[in-house]
C-alpha cells in the first residue's frame, strides 16, 4: 500500500505535456475571432487553425462527452483536469454535417487517438472558420502554459505543459 502511495504521489507532481489535437497554425485564444473563446469566458487555452481533417486527443484520459452536433467533446485527463475541444466557429449550426464520431463517451483514450473526423471542404463550404479551441474548463489548480506560435503536428507537438 505504501509503494502504491508514493507512485501516486510521485505522479502528482510530475509535468504533463498535451500535444496538438489536429495539423495546422498555433494561434493564442485572444487571436480568436469570436468573444466567448478570444475574453476567455470559458476558460484558459489555445487554438490550432487547422489543417488537416483529424481531431485527435491531446493527452491521456477519458472522453466524458461528445456534443449531439459532434462539434465538441470534453475530456477528463488523468490528474483531474476537464479539458473541452471545441472544432471551429459556430459550427453547432451544422447539426453535425461535416462531423464524424470515432470513439463513444466514457472511453479511455491515449494521447493522439483519433476522436472526431472532419469533412473540411463541407465545413467551409458553407462559409464556417474551423479555427478549432481546447479550452480548460477546470485546471484543478495546476499551473498549464500554452504554446501559440508555430505550426504544429496532431498528436505530436507539444502545445501545453502542466506543472503543480
């Protein structure tokens, strides 16, 4: 029991990386065109314009829902955090055309499993901005800090670390 303790200890204090949930241009939330997300109303965070048609998890966890409209899933990471990914600019309006499920809620996933695949051409077609947000919803008291510079690979670049 002991040996379990200091794992679990240990664990706790160490830092967690997340990578990037899809391809494309890092971008700070401020740059997003949109006040809930670019004021931080939901929470801290980042933002990917993507560019690829993958949605992916950024880190280990489980998926604690994905939105009807397929829009959106929220996570539960292993150290507590609640993390929401929210794919583009007011494509709830979609109804979920353009979105496809590949994984059920409550799975347990690891980092750079593939979640949500995303038909980009429908999407921006019919004239919505995929600039695509992870926002975290409850930090648990952790310090995070975010990367928005740069172009990143889905499930590969880290674009935020955790620290006690």
């Amino acid at each position: 029991m002991l040996h379990l303790l200091k794992k679990i200890s240990k664990s706790a204090v160490s830092t967690n990386d997340l990578v990037a949930f899809a391809d494309g241009k890092l971008i700070p939330l401020k740059e997003v065109p949109d006040d809930v997300f670019s004021n931080q109303m939901m929470g801290e965070g980042m933002a990917i314009r993507i560019s690829n048609d993958t949605i992916v998890s950024p880190t280990d966890g489980v998926i604690t829902s994905i939105f009807p409209t397929l829009h959106a899933f929220s996570m539960m990471l292993t150290n507590g955090i609640e993390i929401l990914i929210h794919i583009g600019l007011d494509t709830v309006e979609l109804k979920g055309k353009g979105f496809k499920k590949l994984i059920n809620e409550n799975s347990q996933v690891k980092k750079g499993k593939p979640i949500i695949k995303v038909d980009r051409a429908l999407i921006e077609k019919n004239g919505f901005d995929l600039t695509t947000m992870m926002i975290v919803v409850d930090d648990k008291g952790f310090k995070i800090s975010y990367q928005t510079q740069g172009n990143a690979s889905g499930g590969k670049t880290v674009v935020a670390t955790i620290d006690n």
